[in-house]
C-alpha cells in the first residue's frame, strides 16, 4: 500500500533518512535518466537552492520504498520560475505569486511505478494538499509531453507562455488551478479512495 | 498581419484563454481555424489513433480537411501507409511532415499517401502528437499550401494544438461524423454528366437549364471539392462517392 507523507521543516527530522533516500531518487532519475546535467552532484544527492526549510515534500513511499515524490515551495520567495526560468513567462502574463501561490517542481515516479496508480496518487495528493492549505494555484515548468497525461486525468492548465526548448525537450510554463473537481476526477480515474494523504499525526508517530 | 506576427505569442495565450468560451465542437473548430489561418494553415484534423479494427471515423475528433480527402484517405486505408501518423506514435515531439521518416524505395504507399496529399492541396504540414498514460493517444495535423513554419511560429503553433486537442477532448465527441455530400443535387446532376463526357451545352439541354446555369453548377462543385478545374472536380467526386456513373 502506498502512502503519501507530507514533510514540512515542522516534521522534518523525524524525516530525516527519508528525506536523504529522496535526494538521492532525485539524482538517479533527474541527472542519472533524464540527463540534466547541470544537476548533477559528485555526491550523488541532487539539491538545489529550493531545498530549504521553505520547501514541502509530498513523498509516495510503499513499505520502505520511496516511490515517488514533489516539492512545493512558496512564490513569496525567489523561487525557480521566478530565478531560472523567468524567460518562460509571456509579459503579458507575469509570474504567479502570492501567499496562495505554491511553484511545483521536482515531481517524480520511479522507473517500476509509471504504469501504475502511483502518478495519480501523487497528483491526487498535490491538489488535496494544496486544498487543505487555502492553495488557489501552482505553478510549474513541465515537458509539453507530460501535460497531456495530467489533462487527461482531470488537471486544468494554462500557460503562462510558448514553450521553448530545454534540454533537448519542448517545456513550457504553466499555472494549474487547484480544485475539487481536479481533486475528485484524479481519485476517480485511479480508484482511489479516502483521504489522499496520510494524517500528519498519524505520519509524525511513523 | 504584420500585428500577428509581431507577438504570436500573445495571440496564442489570448487562444488558449478564448478555448474555455468553446462549448461545442463546432466553436473549437472554428476558433483554431481562425488562429491557423493567420499563420498560413488552411486545412488541420484531430484524430485520435486507430486499433487495428477501428474506423477512422470513430476515431476522429474535428476536421477541416479538402473536401473528399477523408473519403479518399479511408478509402485507400492509409492510414497504415501514412509516415505522418506513423511517426506521431514514435515520438512525442512535433515535427514538420517532411521529418517523417520513410523509404520511398520499400514503401511506395507511403509515396502514395504523401503525394496524394499535396494533390489536395496539403502540400506543407505541421503534426502534434498527444501522448497520454497509454502512450499516443492522438495526433493534431495543420496543413496548406505555404504555411508559416518558423522558428517563432511552430512553438505557438505547437501549444496551439495541445490545448485545443484537450478541448476538444472534455467537450467529447461528435456522435457519429455525417459523411455528408458537400454537392446539391444539380451539382451532382452537372458532374454525372461531365463524367459521361457530354458538354455543358449537352449538358443544359439534358438538364432543361441554360448553359450558364450549368457552368455555374460546375463551378461551385469544383470550388466545393477543392479542386483546380471541372475534370478533378469530377475524379474527386467520384472517388468520394458524391456521384456514381
């Protein structure tokens, strides 16, 4: 059974070897499969500026095997659309931010689970974490391949400008309102049921 | 024009933006008609991808294509011929349709298909594969006769499709596509004749019309069928089935 755990600088070191086997996922699949280069670390760990006590987790972790993962990170601060990425971002839309503005990045299914539920949890998990919070929208920068498997099981996205190359791979800017329906349509698609998070008093006696 | 091109960008967004105002087939279609357009595409289709025993026409989502080229398409089945829908399955990224890779020497339907296009007039294009959980799941195809295909166009174009494909997709499905005769029954009447060789003097006579009448029925039908002149005006409608001789 896969859980999601939401980890935030409130219950972070009780997180702590979790929270280490996570950067190190990040690295094998961002840097070790998808190339990125400029992530890569001599450690093995991929940590970037944005991997601060800000940053919240929401990992999908089966038994004791960390499945999946994202961060979302507060567009109050210089965040990664905001510093890296501005050139994304169309002028005549501006960069999203504000205290209901979270930026999603880093999101990630390891090899053995992406033809399986574990992309809809973790979607499902985003968007009712995000409800939980008083989060109106995230933003992020995605491959233009994924955003048709995120419409697909019920995410509305705008963009927020033309996509343009990156590494290789057309990748556009864009701004996902968060809602119930996307909520209840994402749960629908993938069966889930309950809540889409483990309770964090439940998670911080884990 | 030259406001288009200045920023195609803001354009494109204001697109997206306009889709949400869509609420039937119809409006999409006519919508990302007006925006193609602008850049220089007169015909586009959104189709999802075929099984092997589907019908094209089960599977297709909107279309602005040359009159009779579907009929013909499905009719010849090229879709198994076709290197455009082919390499829409192999890759995610879009590509123009000259990038589609095939072997004129092994695949001579492939020749076939692509010849035959630009017969109709779809002698450039533009296609932007949809894949989804299950891999490609649709394929967005833009076309014309000289369209723009930019450096600064194609990424527009590109989140053109994406988005109006999604759409498309929420509002769901025509039922059923009207394989409809574009031709009125004089039209049809004109053609029939023309493919049994007579005049249009012949024709007016056989017709109890004038031959000014008859020219201008023969006009319309060509100009409705896409095609350059009366006599492939009458191979399309034949080969569609709009006439039978």
């Amino acid at each position: 059974m896969t859980d999601i755990h939401v980890i935030t600088n409130a219950n972070r070191t009780r997180y702590a070897d979790l929270i280490e086997l996570h950067h190190r996922v990040r690295h094998d699949i961002f840097v070790g499969e998808k190339g990125w280069e400029a992530l890569r670390k001599p450690d093995g760990r991929d940590v970037d500026a944005y991997d601060d006590e800000h940053a919240v987790y929401l990992l999908a972790v089966d038994g004791s095997k960390l499945v999946g993962g994202q961060r979302l990170y507060p567009t109050t601060r210089p965040h990664m659309i905001s510093e890296v990425f501005p050139h994304l971002v169309h002028v005549s839309r501006g960069i999203p931010s504000g205290p209901d503005v979270r930026e999603w990045t880093r999101y990630f299914v390891v090899k053995e689970r992406r033809y399986g539920r574990t992309d809809c949890r973790l979607l499902a998990a985003m968007q009712q974490y995000c409800l939980d919070e008083g989060i109106e929208t995230v933003t992020a920068v995605a491959e233009t391949w994924w955003l048709p498997r995120v419409h697909s099981v019920g995410f509305t996205t705008k963009p927020l400008g033309l996509p343009q190359m990156i590494e290789g791979q057309p990748t556009i800017a864009v701004k996902v309102p968060i809602s119930e329906d996307s909520l209840a349509s994402v749960r629908r698609h993938a069966g889930l049921r309950g809540h889409a998070i483990l309770p964090r008093h439940f998670a911080r006696a884990a | 024009m030259s406001g288009v091109y200045d920023d195609c960008a803001a354009r494109a967004l204001d697109f997206v933006e306009g889709l949400d105002d869509c609420h039937d087939q119809d409006q999409v279609s006519a919508s990302v008609a007006r925006i193609l357009a602008e850049f220089g595409f007169e015909h586009f289709v959104i189709t999802g991808i075929p099984n092997p025993n589907d019908l094209l026409e089960q599977v297709l989502l909107i279309e602005r294509l040359p009159a009779g080229w579907f009929e013909h398409y499905a009719g010849h089945n090229y879709m198994y011929a076709d290197p455009v829908f082919r390499n829409c399955r192999a890759t995610t990224s879009p590509f123009q349709w000259e990038e589609a890779p095939f072997d004129a020497e092994i695949e001579p339907g492939a020749v076939e298909v692509m010849q035959r296009a630009n017969d109709f007039g779809m002698v450039q294009g533009f296609s932007v594969p949809i894949h989804g959980p299950e891999g490609c799941e649709a394929c967005f195809s833009m076309s014309g006769r000289s369209p723009d295909l930019s450096g600064r166009t194609k990424p527009a174009v590109h989140m053109i499709a994406m988005y109006a494909f999604e759409r498309a997709r929420r509002i769901g499905r025509r039922p059923g596509r009207p394989s409809s005769n574009p031709l009125t029954q004089r039209e049809q009447e004109v053609l029939t004749w023309a493919a049994l060789g007579k005049s249009s003097r012949d024709t007016a006579e056989l017709m109890h019309i004038t031959e000014r009448t008859a020219l201008a029925h023969a006009v319309n039908a060509t100009h409705k069928l896409g095609a350059a002149n009366r006599t492939q005006a009458v191979v399309r409608a034949m080969q569609s089935k709009f006439i039978r001789v």
